[in-house]
C-alpha cells in the first residue's frame, strides 16, 4: 500500500532515469487515488537553496540527495516502485517551507535562508543559477503562517 512520506523508485520518461521520489498528499484519501502526487529527489546538490531539503544514510538513502521541489508532479500509482524508506516525520516541516518557498507561493522575504543564500551568490559569483529570480513579491497566500502576503487579485 502506497502512503504519504513513502520514499519510492520511479522510472522518469526518457532522457530522465530511475530515480528516488517522496510520495505527498493527504494520508485519509491517499487510497482512492489514481494519480499520486510525488517529489523527486536527486544528487545534484545547489549551493544552499532555502528550498533544499537534503536527505542521507540517517534518512533511509543510500546516498546523499536533496528533494528537487521544482519537479514536483503527479505521476501514476500503477507506476511507484518498491519502498526505499519512509521519509522521516522530523523533515516535514522543512518539505512545507521548500514546496511554498522553491514553487514561489511566497514572497522572497518569507523564505528562511533566502539573505543567506542571496549574499553566498553575490560573494561566489558563477555559482548557482545564472537567472535572478523577479524582484516583487509573488500575492499569494502564505501556507507557512496562515495570512496573506498582499491582497488576491481577481481571477479572470
């Protein structure tokens, strides 16, 4: 039975490869799903992104890996491989800032780590991504606290 914090193989389409993903989504309707929503993890590890959230050997993985949020996806139950580890209960929190912060559903100024990693980027030049993120704040409600960041504009 597939649950939430299940760490699964997945077989990514081509030219991508077999690799580990974090199964998300609400533990009372995760059964009747046919889609399960997942975040993939790889090796390639970035230069302190607020949004990483890195995983070892303490963690059930064979080697070290960081949650790649911006990959996130709903991919077939039929399709999840054979259970690697169970995500440990303690890194919840950190996969709710990453999946808020790294898919920009909050302002950079709610970010914990953001300053950080904005001067370790402008100290290493070449380093890290070569675009900038925008410089506004994205409007949209901010899951970490529960208020909003600036007032919903209507949907058109």
């Amino acid at each position: 039975m597939i649950a939430r914090g299940d760490i699964r193989w997945f077989r990514f389409a081509r030219p991508d490869k077999r690799r580990p993903v974090v199964v998300l989504g609400r533990p009372e309707v995760m059964a009747t799903l046919s889609q399960i929503v997942v975040v993939p993890c790889t090796t390639t590890m970035r230069r302190g992104l607020p949004w990483e959230v890195v995983l070892d050997d303490r963690d059930g993985m064979a080697v070290r890996c960081t949650l790649r949020v911006e990959w996130i996806r709903a991919v077939a139950r039929l399709e999840l491989g054979a259970r690697i580890a169970t995500f440990p209960e303690a890194h919840w929190p950190e996969v709710r800032q990453a999946v808020v912060a790294g898919l920009g559903l909050c302002g950079r100024r709610r970010v914990i780590g953001w300053d950080k990693w904005q001067s370790s980027r402008q100290s290493h030049p070449g380093t890290g991504s070569s675009r900038s993120l925008p410089e506004r704040d994205v409007p949209v409600r901010d899951a970490t606290v529960g208020t909003s960041a600036s007032p919903r504009t209507p949907r058109r």
